[in-house]
C-alpha cells in the first residue's frame, strides 16, 4: 500500500458514509465534509500559489548563479587582461627605453664626433694662422732689415739723395723680398 494519502476536495465531497443506527447527525456530517472540503481547495490552491512561487524563485536563484558566474568570469577575465595588458606594457617599455637609449648613444657618439672634426679643424685654422704670423713677421723683419740697410747706405750719400731715396722706398711695393730693389 502507497504510504502517500492523497485527498481532494472533491473526494471528500463524494464520499459516502454508510448509515448506521445511532450514528453522526447526516446534516452536521454535510456541513463539516463541506468545510473541509473548502479547506482542503484552499491549502490546495496555496500549495499550487507556493509551488508557482518557489518555481519563480527557483527560476530567479538560477538566473542569479547564471550572473554571479558570469560576473566571476567577466572578474576573472578583467584580471587576466589587466595583467596581460602591465605585461604588455612593461614589454613595449623596456623597448622603447632600449630603442631611446641606442639613439641617445648613437647622437652622443655623433655629437663627440662632430666635436672631434671641429677640434681639429680649429687647430688646422690656428696652425694656419700662426704659420701666416710667422710669414709676416718674416716678411716684416726683412723689410726692416732692408730698410736699416738702406739708411746706413745712405748716411754718406747727400740729403737731395736720401730724399729722393726715400721716395723710392715708398714705392717698393709690401709684398716684395728682401733682395728685390
């Protein structure tokens, strides 16, 4: 025998007690199988009333583990791509600090060399200069000593000569050498 016991409303209604002498009053019998008959339509209907709301609440309790998933995966997901993306970064940094200090490296090297060829070129022009000075005081000296000559050659010679000697010096031209005229 089934341990559950089903009872419906419309079982207690359809029930039918049998007569006996001396039994329960038929109408107080009626009214009370009609009270529980009602009873047990409204425990029904609340049972089905709870049974549709746990359905619903079941329903919301998977919909809710559905989000609270997704949220944990969309978490878990965020987490990676923020590492990925310092990892990344970090990666893309590191290069671009190799790459600006190969250039700052080369430019320096540029820089000292460019120095180098200017420190060099300077020493070129001041050897050139000290090179012409010499010439000049060369030249000059020569010019001098020409000059010294002249004026001790002149010294016995009259004072119309030495004038006229003197023009002529004038016009010896700066350039010339010092066996010239």
């Amino acid at each position: 025998m089934d341990e559950t016991f089903h009872l419906t409303a419309v079982d207690v209604r359809r029930y039918d007690f049998g007569r006996a002498l001396r039994g329960y009053e038929p109408e107080r019998v009626e009214q009370f199988r009609e009270q529980v008959a009602e009873e047990i339509e409204r425990l029904t209907r609340l049972s089905q009333d709870f049974e549709q709301k746990a359905k619903g609440f079941h329903e919301q309790l998977r919909a809710f583990r559905e989000r609270d998933k997704a949220l944990n995966d969309a978490l878990v997901s965020a987490q990676q791509l923020r590492v990925e993306m310092r990892e990344t970064a970090e990666r893309e940094s590191a290069v671009l600090l190799r790459e600006a200090q190969s250039e700052a490296d080369r430019l320096i090297d540029a820089a000292r060399n460019e120095v180098h060829l200017l420190e060099a070129h300077l020493a070129e022009i001041d050897r050139a200069r000290r090179t012409y000075l010499t010439q000049m005081r060369m030249t000059a000296e020569r010019h001098l000593a020409e000059i010294e000559s002249q004026e001790s050659a002149a010294v016995g010679q009259p004072v119309s000569a030495r004038a006229s000697l003197r023009m002529s010096k004038s016009a010896v031209p700066v350039t010339g050498d010092a066996t010239e005229g």
